[in-house]
C-alpha cells in the first residue's frame, strides 16, 4: 500500500526583478507592494514550511548586479530564502539574461519572463513533479496553461494590474513550446486556430494567468470587489471580465499580504530606541527625537508629526492632495507645532522641496530621498502615517505603522479598506482614520481628526496606542497569511497539505514526459 505523502507545493515567484520603470521607492519591492519577493514570496515560503507544508520555490538565478543598492537587495532575499528551505527546495532557474543585467527596470522585462517561465515549464515542473502550482502576476502568466494541460491545479495570485502581450511565435523563440497548451491562453481576439493566431494575434500574459488557473486571489478582498464590480477605470476589459467570471464561478479571492517580521519596535535594529506596547509613548518620544535631530527638524517631542512612508507617485498614491493642503496646514497648526516628514522616493518628490522652500518650512516639514534605516525609524517616532491612495491592491505601510504605534490616515479604498478602522476611544476600536471623497478636503479632514485624537490627555493615547499595537502584531503577520493560502490549497486539493505524515516516492500527479524536454 502506497503511503500518503503531503501534496507537493511548488511557489512560482520572478517578482524579485519586477517593477515598472520609475516606481519611486526601492524599499517598494522589499515591501512587497508591487509583488516584491520579501513579503510576498520568501516569508509567504518560510511560513509555509514552518507549518509543514511540502513547498518549493522557483526563483531565477541573478548572477551579478552592478547597482549596489539593488544587489544588496537581492543578495538579502536570496539570503532569506536559503536560510527557511532545504537546498534541494529551492529552483533557480538559468539563463545568460539572468546573469549580466545592469540595472533592475527596462525594456527587458518581457525577456527575463519568458526566459524564467521557460526554464520553470521545461524543467523546475518536471524535476519538482508538484501537486499545486502557485504563480505570481504576468511574469508568470503562461504557466497556468501549461498546468491546465496536464492536470495540476493552479493557484494564480495578481498584486498589479499590469500586464504585457506577446505573439505565439515571441514565445515559442524563447524556448516555449506554447502550441502545447495554446488553447489555454487569452488573446487580443478570439483566436480561429493555432496557426492563425500565431505570429498575429498577441497572448495576455497577466489575462491569460487569470483565465487558466484553478483558482485566482488579489492581495485584499476589497480589491478583488472593486475591479469586479467596475469601480477603476484604469483595469483593461479582459483583465475585468476574466476576474469577473472567476469570482461569479466560486474561483476568486481575496488573501492580505502581511509586513515582514523584521517590522517590531521591541526588535528593530534600525530604531534609536527600542519599545514595546507597555512604554509606546516613552519609546516614541525618544525615537520622535532621534528622527527630527536627523532631519533637521525642530526638537519638540511633543509636536504631532505625520510620516509620508510610501512612493511619491501621483497616479496611485494620492500625494497631489497632500500638496494641495501642504503650506495652510502647517500654517493652521502652527500652535501646535505640526510636522511633515516625506522620506521617499519619486518624480513627484521636487513639487514638496518646492513647497518647502517657498515658505521656509525646512523646520516642520522634511522631505529626503528613501533610506531604509531613516523609514523605519519614521514608524516609531511619527504618531501619524499618510496613505492617500487613489486605489490600493493591499498596501503594507498601513500594517506597519500600528505595530509601532503610529496610525494610519487612509482614503477608504481597495487594502485599505480592509486593513483600517477608524478610531473609536470610547469602544476601545479601530487604528486609523478613513476618508471616502478622494480630494483634498477629505484628506484634510482625516488630518484633522487624527488631531483630535492626538489632543486627547496622554492616558488616553497610550491606552489606545498599546491596544493599536497588541492586536496589529496579532492580526498582520504571515502566519496568518500562510494559514490562509494553506487553506486556499487544501480546498483546491480536497485534502490537508501540513503535517508529519508519510511521503509517497512518487506524487500522485506526474508531469507528462513531454514538457521534460529542453527546447532547443
């Protein structure tokens, strides 16, 4: 009798090279916000099997970066991956356009994917022989296809709405054999026949991730909702409509992404000072100190400071509506002594410097290219973060800040939605403040509200702080995130995928002979 083994999970995850050009924000991709590998995929991976899941990971095989910031990046996220898998676990894919990039973003991008999708579909699948596949945006957007066409249930997760297209024959010169599984791509048009199709008619590549996989999530309910229900102009058609018809089918979720464990003020090596929830006012005083010395700002541990923490991108983050009210909400505060500090990165960053130097405000509103130490030290002394966005697939910033303390003023959109109550003293409830009117005005009454709160007598606040605190730590963490795609898993497999039991030699699901070949 063939002993049980424990369904074989092979995560598919590129995104560790992935943004569009002139995103803002390196921390961004460690961040996950635009599907980087920390958050998404490396943590998501270590929680999975810590909790006994039998999990493998794909990643591509980046030799050599010449841009120091981004190789650190890299090197610590291979790092992390190395450090929570067996070696035999981890799947580097190879390829000389893996090797000899020089710089992260560019017109490349549709090449590296091929190239990944090409080595994970000839032969990480057929070497790892998996029970599920769990692919991650268009960069992976074909191998869902290729799972259909042999029977592997697959798991397709979209933090962006983004895709590319590219022809039959574009991928088939990148080493794919795509008329194997082509029926089970999404086109520009209704393809007639494979040949037809094939040099004329380009393939969706996030589109076509959708339309194959057994089952699809966003990064936040609310989200999936919103571009189901037609609420963002900005999502192309087919990416709606496949959506739509997945969530009406019983085939679309919604999974919230959670900040990495490295985000503890009890913890944090980047902070001056450490705290926890029984000394968060103290602890913020302190750090609130540290940063303004660093920044230039004036020293007042008393002064309710607001910390931009995410890119300066107008189209999705909201930071025109922080500029509209930027000098007459300084000069209304100034009583209070009010401070802004804005470290980020971004094409919108010279419009707050202009600001700031037109009024001579250089000592209550701060604005500094991102540095990772300096943001994390933004959460621990800031009381208050912006997040304004327009719309917002998860976001993580507003899962940071209440484990340090610090709350969030949010525009009631997408993740945001999700992860963001408005404060409620007297009920004991809520970590933030939520306005629904995307202009100016409806931020400018979150701040003022957030004001309120601040003005409260200091009991209150640290009562409320320690509260935001304890249950952010319990709520925003990827073990409950790792719980819940287990969970997405087992109901696709109709059976558990953790625990000790005994592994067959072979899978149930063999991976026909035919996709072991290497293209040539």
């Amino acid at each position: 009798m063939t002993p049980t083994h424990r369904p074989r999970i092979l995560v598919v995850t590129p995104e560790i090279t992935y943004l569009p050009e002139g995103m803002g924000n390196l921390a961004q991709r460690m961040c996950a916000k635009a599907g980087g590998l920390a958050d998404v995929s490396a943590s998501l991976v270590k929680a999975l099997y810590d909790q006994g899941a039998d999990v493998h990971v794909a990643l591509p095989n980046y030799r050599r970066m010449f841009h120091l910031d981004v190789e650190s990046v890299l090197a610590h996220e291979y790092e992390k991956v190395s450090r929570s898998l067996p070696e035999q676990r981890i799947h580097l894919a190879e390829d000389r356009v893996f090797y000899h990039r020089n710089t992260v973003y560019g017109a490349e991008n549709h090449l590296i994917a091929l190239a990944f999708q090409r080595e994970v579909i000839n032969h990480t699948i057929p070497q790892v022989r998996p029970d599920l596949i769990h692919c991650n945006d268009w960069m992976t957007g074909l191998i869902p296809g290729v799972a259909k066409r042999h029977g592997i249930p697959c798991l397709f997760t979209v933090h962006n709405i983004h895709s590319e297209h590219r022809t039959l024959a574009q991928i088939e010169d990148r080493g794919i054999d795509a008329a194997d599984f082509w029926q089970h791509l999404y086109y520009r048009r209704t393809p007639y026949s494979y040949e037809e199709s094939r040099g004329e008619n380009p393939v969706d590549l996030l589109t076509s991730g959708i339309f194959a996989a057994s089952h699809v999530n966003t990064v936040s309910p609310t989200f999936l909702h919103e571009v189901v229900d037609g609420c963002h102009g900005f999502v192309p058609d087919p990416i709606r409509n496949e959506l739509r018809a997945k969530f009406h089918s019983g085939h679309a979720s919604g999974i919230l992404n959670a900040p990495d464990a490295v985000f503890d003020p009890a913890t944090d090596p980047c902070l001056p000072h450490s705290y926890g929830p029984k000394d968060v006012i103290e602890g913020k005083r302190a750090n609130k100190l540290a940063f303004q010395a660093q920044l230039g700002l004036k020293l007042d541990p008393d002064a309710p400071l607001f910390f931009w923490p995410s890119r300066l991108d107008p189209v999705q983050k909201g930071c025109q509506l922080l500029t509209e009210i930027l000098y007459k909400l300084v000069a209304d505060h100034a009583h209070s002594g009010l401070q802004i500090a804005v470290v980020a990165s971004g094409a919108y960053q010279h419009h707050f410097q202009r600001i700031v130097a037109m009024h001579g405000l250089q000592e209550r509103v701060a604005v500094r290219d991102f540095c990772e130490t300096l943001s994390h030290v933004g959460y621990a002394a800031s009381d208050f973060i912006f997040m304004p966005s327009s719309f917002e697939p998860c976001g993580l910033p507003q899962m940071i800040a209440p484990k340090y303390g610090s709350l969030t003023i949010a525009h009631d959109t997408g993740g945001l939605h999700d992860t963001v109550e408005e404060m409620n003293v007297a009920n004991d409830e809520g970590n933030g403040f939520l306005f629904k009117i995307f202009d100016p005005g409806g931020l400018r009454w979150a701040v003022e509200e957030a004001l309120r709160f601040h003005a409260q007598p200091v009991e209150v606040r640290e009562r409320q702080l320690a509260r935001v605190m304890r249950e952010s730590n319990q709520r925003f963490n990827h073990e409950a995130t790792a719980s819940a795609y287990i969970q997405r898993y087992e109901a696709m497999l109709g059976r558990t995928v953790t625990g000790h039991c005994a592994e067959a030699a072979e899978p149930d699901n063999v991976v026909p002979s035919k996709i072991s070949k290497r293209s040539a």
